[in-house]
C-alpha cells in the first residue's frame, strides 16, 4: 500500500494523505540554519546545533509524535469555524490535501469548504531564515472573510536544558515587538548575542507571545482560544513559553487570491553592539532588517527559491544516471544523493529518531558519510576531514563526536572506540582520488583542538594505523576497546547494573576482546596509505611499510579470524571465539563477511566466495540482510548491548542497513552483478514503496534498521534519515555495480551489472570534466573495453584528458 509517489520530474515525494504510518519528514537549510519539517507540519528549527542553538520547540515522546510545528490556523470570520491547512494539529476533514517533498523545501496543500490554501516552507542559500510562503485562494462564490494565525513556540535555546530546567527556565522568557515582527530574546540580556526573529508580509491585526494566553487554559494546540474566538490577545511574555502568532484578517472575493509571507529566523550581533540605543536593554535591530525587508518581498522570495533548486540541480547533476531499473535511477539521481548531503551535514544529530540533544558529530559515521557526499561538496569535504582530525588524540585515537557548534571532542563519550580513526584513511582517500587535492595531507592539523600540537594531515593518518598496530591482542588481532563499527558489540564491558551506558561504562582491566572486523578495515586502510605514500614527498614511512602490515594482518586473518565456512566477528575478553558455529547463538556475523572481503582477503582461496555464500545462505532475507543469526534470545554479560535488544532489532538480527552494500561491493567484486544488485533492491526505499504500510518510514529515504525475521514486525523500518546507509548505498551503487569509480590516475569504468541489463548511460563530472559515458552489453561478463572519443584505450581508467578539455565521449563494451 502507498500513501504518495514519486514525482521524478519535479524531484518530489508527493504525499496523498496526512495520516502517514509516522510522520514522514524533510530537512530545510543545509547550511547553518537547519528545519525538521514533516508532511503535517510538524517538527523544529535550528542554528547550526540542535542542542545549542536550538530555535523552536519540540516535545519528546509527545502524541501526536510530529507536535510542534510551522502551524497556520485559518478561521472563516463568518461561521467562526477554523482548521489547519497541513492537517495537523486541528485534523479537520480536509479535501485535496497534498504535501510535496523536494530538495531542501516542502509545499504543504488543501483546500477546506472552497478555501485553498498552499504553503511552500524553504530555507534560502546564504541566509539564516525560513520562509513560509502561504497562497490563499478562494474558490468559494462568495466573498470570504479569513483570520490567519501563524504561530510557533520558541525553545529557550539549549533544547536539553529547556526540556528539564524548569525552575529557572519559567522565568527567563523575554521577547519584543516592533513593527510587527516578534523578537525571541531570552538570555540576551546576559551571554547571548543572538536572538530570533519571526516576521510577517502583512499589516497585523493583532499577536500573540504567551503561549498559554494564546492557547487559554487547559486547551492544546488544536484548539487555540485566540484562534477560536478570532482575535490575538496581544499578549507579551515575561517567563513561562515565549511563543510568536500574527493575526492577519483576509477578506477574498471569489476567485481571489492573496500571498503572505513569514519569515522566521535566527541572528547575532556584533557583541559591542547587542543594544540599541547602547545602555538600553533593547535589542539593536538595525543588523537584522534589511534582511528581513529583503525576505517580505515576494519576488525576492521567488528568486531565492529558484536559486535553490539552481542549487540542487548543480549537485545532482554531477553524477546522473539512465539504467533499465526505476529504483536505481530514482535513488542514484535523486533521493540518495540528496539523504547522503543530509547525512554529511547532520551526522547523527536531529531526525524524528535521533533527538538533537544527545549525539553529535561522530568520527566513524561522519568519515563514512562524506564518502556519499564529496563529488557533490568537495570543499565542505575537505574542511569536514580537518575538523575530524583535529578531534583526534596524540596516540592516533579519536574523540567518538564532537559538539557541531564547537567542533570539539564531547569528554563525556571520549574515545577507546578501536575502529574510529581508520575511517580517516577511509575518507581521506576518497577525497584524494574524487579532487587529485594532495594539498590537504600538508595542512597542519592539531591534536584535541590544542594550538601548539599541529602536524600535516598526513602524519595523523600514519598515527591512525599505529593506534591500531600498537593495540593487537593475543591472536594479533586488533584490540576492540569499547566497541568497533557495531557499537553495541561491548566485550569488555560487562555491565549488570542497568543504569550504566554500554559503551562508556569503566571498561574491564586488561580487556584482551579483539575484532575481525578492525582487521578488515585496517587491511583495507594500510591498502590505500600504501598507495597515499607513494605520492607523498617527506614520508615517516615507506609504502612497503603499509604494504607489509596489510600482508601480516591479512595472514592473522586467515589463520585466526576464518571459522571454517565464514570470517569469525571476534574474540572476546577470555578468548573465545565470537561469531562462530561454536559459539551458543549469533553462529555468523554479517560486518567481518563484508568488510574483509572488501579488504581483498580470500579473494585468492576460495574464502571470500564462501563467506558470501554463507550471507546468502544464512543472513538474507526479503526485506535485507540481518546482521547476524540466530539472534540472541538472552543477554549476554559478556557481549554486552547486542544482546539487550530483543531478538530481530537493531544490532540483535535487526538488518542493520547501513552494512548490506558492503555485501553488495564485495559481491560486485567477485563478479556477482546479479546477486549484488538483489541486495541493493531488497533495501532500496522506492523499491519498497508498495509496501509501506509493512516498512512504515519514508519511501525516498534509507533507515537504519528494518526488523529482521526473529521479530514480530520483520519487514518494518526505523530510525530513518540519518544512517550510513545512505552514503554506503550509493558507493555500492554507483562505484562497485555501474562501476564509476574514481581512483587516484582517473576515473575507472568498471561495471558490475545485473546480467539482463542491456546497459546503461552516465553523465559524471569529475575533477572538471564532464564524462558521457555509454555502456553497451554485448556478452553476459565483467570484462570492459573503453574507447574514449572514438579511441580504444588499454584498461579500464580513463586518462585526464588534456588542460582545456572539458567533455568526454566514453564507449564501453561489457561482455
Ligand atoms: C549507529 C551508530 C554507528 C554504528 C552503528 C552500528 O548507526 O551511529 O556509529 O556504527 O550504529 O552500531
Ligand atoms: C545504541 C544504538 C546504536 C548506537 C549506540 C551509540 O547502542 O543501538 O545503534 O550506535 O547507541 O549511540
């Protein structure tokens, strides 16, 4: 069952209806100034950090779960009856309801009794505000008389302390009113230099700041009294929830239609300029309104909003493909490549699923993300890369996340998660090969932020491999500290005290648990340092160094970490075998067949073949591949958070998505395009569009999780938007099936493609140039032919053409 389609043309998710399995969402801004928006309206705003910047409110585990809100009441002055046109929160029986999903905006639609009214929300480039930009239109035959409310609640800027601070925070609300624009301004007075804004096109005919008189008492949002009885009370906050409403009456002739516009944003002053006139506690406005006078204007508007879609086509139209597959194209042009900017610039911080309160910026997901992201923002990559490394420790090790506002490590998680600095090597390389920049390894970085301790950007990817060199266990295996990629693997933790975090709890004395997976990931990241060196002029080491500890590693593999059918997970603190038939359940883990294979281990013997056979055989299902089997029925003390879950969900035989394209790459790289391509479309959301009343999140985006077969809800997603398997995804497509890869002499062409696919067509632009690539199947392999402007070349990687030459015809005969 469906509750929208794709609208391809215009790069939207259309939604039919409001009641949604959950609220299905898209993200505004994707600079600094950042909206949460679903399909009713509902969601937040902020400046730069969820936490720390946060603009409006959002109240957890409310019901309905998508409340607040961007909400406009509309109230028929003649009958006195009023609703929402998104639906929510008035839920009133709405015709036409319709709301568009596209890149960086959302148009919410509907008509009510012969009144239309149309919402288009954006964020401009450039500027920290949003827009609302409302059409009325009535179609009645009839004169109309309308009263408009907007309305939003403000938070008192640090979401955690506005959700559990109530003593002070009832207290310190403050606001302002001039000509017609309402200030959000608590704690400006003290420390704060910023302060928010909420403006409206029209002449006022009255507002509201105090959200309890604007609500009246006992009354929620979906019955405001000031809306009920059509006139604000024009009332002023002192403490208790700050809010801003306009009151704006309309009257429509029939036939006509009206545009109003409100701005809602976020600005800082100058701190020797905060008060105007100096020595007064008012805010100076001057800073702040020639912005909002641009933004009032509608064909300013309307310009700002081409230019965002200006924008948006720049960075699709880097890679845009035509394969035989509806899925592929949707996701690869379109929605993966927008999910993977989203990733890259939120990390795990504000979706419906991760608060924006709690987590960060963090080191492994964010080194992961970028790779979706740097063909598309390879500036933005490369500041993103130093900003992690300058979270990491002298040792190598990294600060598992970092406070975005800040940029610094977050004490309270630390480090001593063994996986985290590898992902450098990882997106460091991607950078080197999708830019040919080799000036960023040059780039002094220093260590937790602490001026004085810079070194190159080279020498912290050396530093990151010894973290792992200088950490190997009794089998010569590395060490897993707190956890590797799958954090809720916690073999030295062994918490039975249900207050104690998993990861961060004191970790045992001498923990000895090793991870098969950090082998994979370090052999694959000593692979690409070996390569980085050889182009590196003042080295610490050699590239035979790197080449050398990939070979031992590899060989520690294959004798310690292959359980006879499949690669074994881990060792755990004594010893024991993780991941094994031996073991009394979790026999087989998805992460090491992945990620080892891709490292290029048993790629030679057989093994590599086995172990995807075993994936295929143990771990696939319909809806994904699980991470392990059998899911652990009882917690295990000394496995720690895995086995807290109940069977089938998250890291406990959940299909964690985020770890199917590794199976998908390493099936590409043994040849297998068909069987690839079944994995990518078992988990690809459009594919799964027809049954979202089973997988319940958004149709256009990835979750982290779909239940796996031990849960009673096997099939149904969670936690949707912010999950590496967005960046993930489109490497296995794009990189490893259609096989456009860039590497470090140029771009490869290497497909791997279902054997039924007749071809398929490509445009990338890569380091300036534009490719026009043709693939053609003439035999049911793997082997490529390349002729690039009419001539054939040996190989499979294109050769930068010379200066000057800026598009290139590239033929390839697959058979
Ligand atoms: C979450 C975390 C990520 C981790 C994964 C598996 O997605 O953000 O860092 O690798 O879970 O546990
Ligand atoms: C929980 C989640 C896991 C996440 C971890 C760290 O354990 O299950 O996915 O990575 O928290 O925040």
């Amino acid at each position: 069952m469906k509750y929208g389609y794709f609208d391809d043309q215009r790069r939207e998710y259309v939604i039919s209806r409001p009641d949604t399995p959950l609220p299905w969402i898209n993200y505004l801004g994707s600079e600094a100034y950042f909206g949460l928006i679903s399909n009713t309206a509902g969601g937040y705003s902020f400046y730069r950090d969820a936490r720390l910047r946060r603009i409006t409110r959002y109240r957890y585990n409310n019901v309905p779960l998508d409340c607040g809100g961007r909400y406009i009441y509309l109230r028929d002055n003649d009958t006195g009856e009023f609703w929402s046109p998104s639906w929510q929160p008035t839920r009133c029986r709405l015709e036409n309801y319709v709301c568009r999903h596209g890149l960086g905006y959302t148009i919410i639609g509907s008509s009510y009794q012969g009144i239309e009214a149309q919402t288009r929300y954006f964020v401009p480039l450039g500027d920290n505000l949003e827009i609302w930009q409302l059409t009325l239109t009535n179609h009645r035959p009839r004169p109309t008389h309308l009263s408009v409310f907007s309305s939003i609640e403000f938070c008192l800027w640090d979401a955690h302390d506005d959700a559990t601070n109530f003593q002070r925070n009832l207290s310190t609300g403050e606001v302002e009113i001039e000509e017609g624009v309402i200030y959000h301004k608590t704690e400006y007075r003290e420390r704060r230099n910023h302060f928010a804004f909420f403006a409206c096109s029209e002449d006022l005919d009255g507002f509201d700041t105090q959200r309890d008189v604007f609500l009246g008492p006992y009354r929620g949002w979906d019955s405001p009294l000031a809306v009920e009885r059509g006139c604000s009370f024009n009332s002023i906050a002192h403490g208790w929830a700050p809010m801003g409403s306009h009151h704006i009456q309309v009257a429509l002739a029939p036939g006509e239609s009206r545009q109003i516009i409100f701005l809602l944003g976020y600005h800082e002053n100058p701190p020797d300029q905060k008060f105007d006139p100096p020595g007064s506690q008012r805010i100076n406005k001057q800073t702040v309104k020639p912005l909002i006078a641009r933004y009032l204007d509608k064909d300013n508007v309307d310009a700002a909003f081409e230019a965002l879609r200006a924008h948006w086509d720049r960075l699709l139209g880097v890679l845009q493909v035509d394969t035989p597959d509806v899925h592929t194209n949707r996701m690869v042009n379109i929605w993966n490549a927008y999910q993977n900017m989203v990733t890259f610039n939120l990390s795990r911080s504000a979706s419906f699923f991760e608060s924006g309160i709690s987590r960060g910026i963090g080191f492994r997901d964010s080194n992961q993300d970028l790779l979706g992201a740097v063909h598309m923002v390879p500036a933005r990559a490369r500041q993103r890369i130093l900003d992690l490394a300058a979270t990491q420790l002298e040792t190598g090790g990294a600060y598992h996340q970092y406070q975005p506002l800040t940029k610094r490590g977050n004490d309270e998680i630390g480090s001593g998660f063994n996986d985290d600095s590898l992902w450098l090597v990882l997106s460091v390389a991607a950078y080197l090969k999708e830019t040919g920049d080799w000036s960023i390894l040059d780039e002094p970085v220093a260590y937790e932020n602490r001026p004085g301790s810079e070194t190159s950007l080279y020498e912290h990817l050396e530093r990151s491999l010894r973290y792992t060199l200088e950490r190997l266990g009794p089998h010569g295996l590395p060490l897993i500290g707190r956890a590797d990629w799958n954090d809720c693997l916690n073999l030295n933790t062994f918490s039975d005290t249900p207050d104690e975090p998993f990861q961060t709890a004191t970790t045992r004395k001498g923990g000895v648990a090793e991870s098969v997976f950090i082998a994979g990931l370090f052999v694959l990241a000593a692979k690409e340092m070996e390569r980085i060196s050889e182009s590196v002029s003042r080295r610490i080491r050699d590239p035979q160094f790197y080449a050398e500890a990939a070979r031992r590693m590899e060989a520690v593999v294959l004798e310690h970490g292959w359980d006879g059918e499949w690669f074994l997970r881990a060792y755990d603190a004594f010893g024991r075998k993780v991941g094994s038939r031996e073991c009394e359940e979790g026999h087989i883990f998805v992460e090491p067949q992945g990620f080892c294979v891709m490292a290029g281990i048993g790629l030679e013997d057989g093994r590599a073949e086995q172990a995807l056979a075993a994936v295929r055989e143990r771990l696939a299902t319909p809806h994904g591949i699980v991470l392990q089997q059998p899911a652990y029925s009882r917690y295990y003390l000394h496995l720690g958070e895995i086995s807290s879950y109940p069977p089938g969900y998250k890291e406990n035989a959940g299909i964690f998505c985020h770890t199917n394209p590794w199976i998908m790459i390493a099936e590409a790289m043994l040849g297998h395009g068909n069987q690839a391509h079944d994995h990518y479309l078992r988990i690809n959301p459009s594919a799964r569009e027809g049954i979202s009343e089973v997988h319940r999140c958004e149709p256009y985006v990835y979750a982290q999780m779909i239940a796996g077969p031990d849960a009673p809800t096997h099939g149904e997603a969670k936690n949707s938007w912010l999950t590496g398997t967005a960046a993930w995804n489109y490497v296995a497509i794009t990189q490893w099936m259609l096989g456009i890869r860039p590497s470090y002499e140029g771009l490869q062409i290497a497909p791997v493609i279902p054997d039924d696919w007749p071809g398929f067509k490509a445009t990338r632009v890569f380091r300036g140039v534009t490719y026009h690539i043709t693939v053609e199947r003439v035999g049911a392999g793997n082997t490529v032919s390349l002729i690039v402007d009419g001539q054939p070349i040996a190989g499979n990687i294109i050769p930068l053409p010379p200066e000057g030459q800026t598009e290139v015809r590239v033929e390839v005969v697959l058979k």
